[in-house]
C-alpha cells in the first residue's frame, strides 16, 4: 500500500502545527516539521527591518531576528527531503499510511514538492483584518514566548507581520494553483479541519485504487 506524503501549508498563525498534530492522531502519522530543518544562523538570508521603523529604532524583541526564516534560501531542502524518505520508510515498515509535512514554504522547491501526494492549505481569507496577525501576536511556538509576552505592541507586530510576514507568504507560501488541493478554512477549530481533511484524503484515496478501507489506523 503506498504511504501517502500529506503537505499542510499556510501562512504563519493559520494553524499548520495544529492540524498537523490532530490530523497525525487521526491517521497514527508522524509530523516532519519544516520548522526543523532550517540552514545555520550564518547562512540564512539577512533580515533588515530597519525601513519599518526608520526613526524610532527597531522594537527590542523584533531587533534580534536578523535570519530571514520566510524565505526559501533559509531551509535546508535536502534535510526535508532526507527527513520526508526517512519518514516514508518508517511508515512502510510499520505499516503506517501517512506521513504528514509541516512548513510555510513546503511548495517552493521541486526537491520536495515531488514527494508530495495531497496538499493541505489552511486559506486565512475569511479571517477579519489584523485577525491573523494578533493571532500570532498573542500564541507562543515551540516552547518560544509571544510576541506579546516579549513587550512587543500589538501595532508594532501587526507592522512587522503585513510588511514582512504576509509579504514572504505572498511571494512563497500561498498555493498558486489550488487544484487538487485540499482547502480548509482556518477559523474553523483543528479538530474539525483535521476531520475534513481525512474524508477528503480517504475521497482521493479511494479514487486513485490504493485504499480499501480507511485510512485511520
């Protein structure tokens, strides 16, 4: 039985690691985290934020991300790659039927994007404006504090987010074609999304011939 590779993407906020989580207890998966795989401090690409505040300085807490993590140069692609062929192997050994991948610029490089079976995108288009932005502002990730927590204003991270964030998820993280792309609406709590998006790849599966039943262990 082919183990499927399930890419989640989406902009930052819009709750990849989430869905990644409750969609892998659906399927008994392992989550390859992109987040993991970035290149060493000194060979990422700069970040200069300093034309978003050219008078007063750089907030304090945004003055220390001098990596461009946004942006494609930053990620290790052969470490995702080693780290998706790992996880596949794995699978077929345990008889598992699903690898799930994790990272905002998963579709950027051919090197990946080939392994890939089924895409899930998480479409912010239905938040309100600045939603998505305190979103993030306000939620601390991979043991990290908030934004919030680090004395940052929420019309300092909004700033930083729409000028930076939004801008690199514009340029490389939003799917440009959604056909055959499984699209789920990112207000809708994880548990829900993560539901639909089984039904859709159980629909998929069961259209390709390479499931006989379920894909829930």
């Amino acid at each position: 039985m082919a183990v499927r590779i399930v890419g989640v993407v989406g902009c930052t906020g819009t709750g990849k690691s989430c869905l990644s989580e409750e969609l892998a207890k659906l399927l008994g998966a392992e989550v390859v985290e992109g987040d993991k795989c970035f290149l060493p401090a000194h060979q990422c690409p700069r970040l200069d934020l300093t034309h978003l505040w050219p008078d007063e300085g750089v907030p304090q807490a945004l003055a220390s991300k001098r990596e461009d993590t946004n942006h494609p140069d930053a990620l290790d692609w052969s470490k995702l790659e080693k780290e998706i062929s790992a996880g596949r192997r794995a699978a077929e050994e345990q008889q598992r039927q699903a690898v799930i991948v994790d990272s905002f610029l998963l579709q950027c490089r051919d090197i990946v994007r080939r392994h890939l079976t089924d895409i899930v995108y998480l479409d912010d288009s239905n938040m309100l404006p600045g939603e998505l932005a305190r979103r993030k502002w306000e939620r601390s990730h991979l043991g990290k504090r908030s934004y919030k927590e680090k004395g940052v204003s929420f019309e300092e991270y909004k700033l930083y987010f729409n000028e930076y964030v939004y801008k690199r998820y514009l340029e490389f993280g939003r799917p440009s074609d959604l056909t055959d792309v499984i699209v789920l609406d990112c207000t809708k709590e994880p548990k829900q999304n993560a539901l639909i998006a089984l039904q859709r790849l159980e629909e998929r599966a069961g259209m390709e011939g390479d499931n006989k039943g379920s894909l829930c262990t």
